[in-house]
C-alpha cells in the first residue's frame, strides 16, 4: 500500500538545562503488591530503566528541561508525566490502573475487527516503513495488535494492547513503542500513527557498519531537517528549502461532481458548461478527467529560517508557513528502493521532500530536532517513504 502523507511521530522534548535525577517507586492504583520490571523511560531517547522487585526505580542523567516521563507495564495504563525545564531532583510515586482488555470478533460502534492476516502488511508497510533498512526489522509481538475496520469512512483504525516489541537489526536498536494511535485513510492516502517510543541499543550496536548505518540514516532525514533549521543552518547541512503552492483543477473537480450527479439519478451524461452554453461533449468530459488534479508551483528562491521564524520561546523556537515547504537535501541521491517504490524508471536526483501545517498554527522546535504540536506536520515525497518508525533514532542521537 502506499500512501501519498504520512505524518512522520515525536513528542516534544528539550535538552538545554543540566542533567538531574529521578527516583520513585510503581505501584498499582488499587493497592498490592510494587510492580516489578515496569518501565521507566524519557519518551524517544535511550535513557530508561525498569524498576525492581519492590517496584522502586533510579533513573540518573535526565536532561531537565522540557520533556516526557513514561511509566508502563504489561496489562496497565500507561501514565505520561511531564517535567519542567529547571525542576529539582524528583522522588515520585506512580499508581497504575489496569488496562481493559479490547474486545474481538465483533462489530462495535461502527467498526469490524479484523484479522492480521489480512491487514498486518498494510500496517507494517504505514508504521515501520519499505525501506532497506526497515524491511529488516522484526515486530516480535504481532498479538498485541487488534485491526478495526471503519467501513463508511474507509479507515482502519490499529491499538495494540501491550507495548511493541521491535528489533531493528541493522540500526542496532531494540524499540519499545507504546501505540497510542494508528489509522490509516484510504480515501485521503494518508496515515498518522503516534506513540513512546524507548530505544535500547543492541550487542552489535557498537559494529563499524551500525555506527555508519546509523549516520546515514540521520543525515537527510526529518530530524537532521528540523535540527539545522532551529541552528540556523540550512544551506551548510545541506537543505535547500522553497515555498510551494499547490493550485488544483477546479473545472476538472466541477465535471467530476456533476458526472457523479447524474449517474446518482439515473440520467444521461449531460454536463452542462460554465456559461449555461449548449451541453459539453462526452468527449470533453474524458478530456478534463485526463487532465491533472493539481499543479504544483514552487517559488524562485530558496529561504532561510528567518523566513518562517516567529519568535523564541524560551530555549526553544517557533517557526510557521503557509502551503508547503518543498525541502531538497543535496548531499545525498534517491534511494533505488524509492524509485522503485514510487514506480519511477528514471535516475536518482536529490531527496525532495514536501512539508505542510495541517493545523495551521506555529510550530515549536527544538535543538534535537523534536516538534510539537505532534500532529501539526504533514510530509509527502521522499520522507513519506524513508522517515518511519523503522528508520527512527533516538533524540539523544549524535552523528
């Protein structure tokens, strides 16, 4: 399946304060018994640990600025605690609730479950990705997920009720990603997917062909991306960035509607022509289908960060634009794999990427290249196909 948007998950999280420490213990919201061996990690990094036999935790070397604290265990609510740029050392107490278990094999609010059988490759192919790299990877516990078929909407609709395991052999990580929300919109060709991710290294993380796996996966990528726009250094990483204006057919959206019309009623083809002239041949009617939906218009000149920079917040910058931001990374050709994938016969030339503001409000980055609001970026082109789940590196990564 391929789909035309995806938006590529992180949650915000910054790394500009001193480092600081949290200790706490887990416990179940009811009472009980300490919860062994939960987690307890920062979202999207490697610093995470699990807790011990009477459910206490020690978690050392925590950036303190603005980030994610996620606990989770097997069979409970996942909580999410936010902390504070400059907050003092942290001694917490977490009460999980227990997680109802989802049903199956039955059809609910509108929905239909569905088997893996028939829509793991299409969540695999939207979640982890087609690349090389993401092909290799393994979902170790395919049973945690449950499908569910949005018929009238032509959605499906994936939870998962434990967190994934995920081995990623040729970048050297294990993931363990929390699924907080997957859908994919076959009308749209789109997919969204969100989550917490903790990223554990490998035994063979430390391989000369991992360490440059990895640095070719970071460079060009939307975190590469988003980090040389907050520094201010586009051009030298690499990025040449155009506005660009998507004008779509009107006519050919007008005939479409009006051919839908008449077959809805059981009519001739009949469609009449703008200024009310005599009826438009069916000839013409197959001419304006052929035509394209859009064209796609990009300005002259590259732009900088000043031009879609609003103001700092704190360590941290806004940024907005309006359309796209047509992205060109010139340090590097199309992957064959892409040309293949987009069924395209022709030379690689530089990875051009599209990014968009769905929600239409400022977006905030960071120097890591994280961003949030989390669902306010849209990207098609060359990111829609290598920037996923199974080519994703932790924040906390350094090339």
């Amino acid at each position: 399946m391929k789909c035309g948007f995806t938006i590529l998950f992180l949650l915000f999280c910054s790394f500009a304060f001193p480092q600081q420490s949290i200790t706490g213990a887990v416990v179940p919201e009811e009472g009980g018994q300490p919860i062994a061996g939960a987690s307890v990690f920062v979202n999207n990094t490697s610093i995470g640990t699990t807790t011990n036999n009477e459910g206490q935790f020690q978690l050392n070397n925590i950036p303190a600025g603005k980030y994610d604290l996620v606990v989770s265990c097997v069979g409970y609510e996942s909580i999410v605690y936010a902390l504070q740029p400059g907050a003092p050392p942290l001694k917490a107490r977490f009460e999980l609730k227990h997680k109802i278990t989802a049903l199956e094999n039955i059809t609910v609010g509108g929905y239909i479950t569905e088997t893996w059988a028939k829509w793991g490759k299409a969540f695999l192919e939207s979640f982890l990705g087609v690349t090389p790299v993401a092909l290799r990877c393994v979902l170790l516990n395919k049973e945690a997920l449950h499908f569910r078929f949005y018929k009238k909407q032509n959605m499906l609709e994936v939870v998962a009720d434990a967190p994934l395991e995920i081995e990623n052999p040729l970048l050297g990580y294990h993931l363990q990603y929390e699924l907080q929300d997957f859908r994919i919109q076959f009308k749209e060709h789109s997919s969204y997917y969100a989550g917490y991710v903790f990223f554990t290294d490998r035994k063979n993380a430390t391989n000369r062909s991992i360490k440059a796996r990895r640095t070719k996966t970071y460079y060009g990528s939307g975190m590469h991306f988003m980090r040389a726009l907050y520094a201010g250094k586009l051009k030298e990483e690499g990025f040449l960035v155009r506005r660009m204006t998507r004008v779509y057919n009107t006519e050919k959206e007008r005939v479409r509607a009006l051919f839908k019309k008449e077959i809805r009623l059981g009519k001739d083809i009949t469609l009449p022509s703008k200024s009310g002239d005599p009826y438009d041949s069916g000839s013409y009617y197959k001419t304006v289908l052929q035509q394209k939906d859009y064209e796609d218009v990009y300005a002259a000149k590259t732009i900088n960060t000043d031009s879609v920079f609003v103001r700092k917040q704190g360590a941290n910058h806004l940024v907005f634009w309006k359309n796209f931001l047509a992205v060109t990374y010139t340090k590097a050709l199309e992957d064959p794999a892409y040309l293949s994938y987009i069924a395209e016969g022709r030379k690689p030339i530089p990875q051009l990427s599209l990014l968009q503001l769905p929600l239409q409000e400022p977006l905030l980055i960071d120097a890591n290249g994280n961003w949030s609001p989390t669902d306010n970026i849209l990207s098609a082109g060359y990111w829609s196909w290598s920037d996923k789940v199974g080519t994703m590196l932790p924040l906390d990564y350094e090339p």
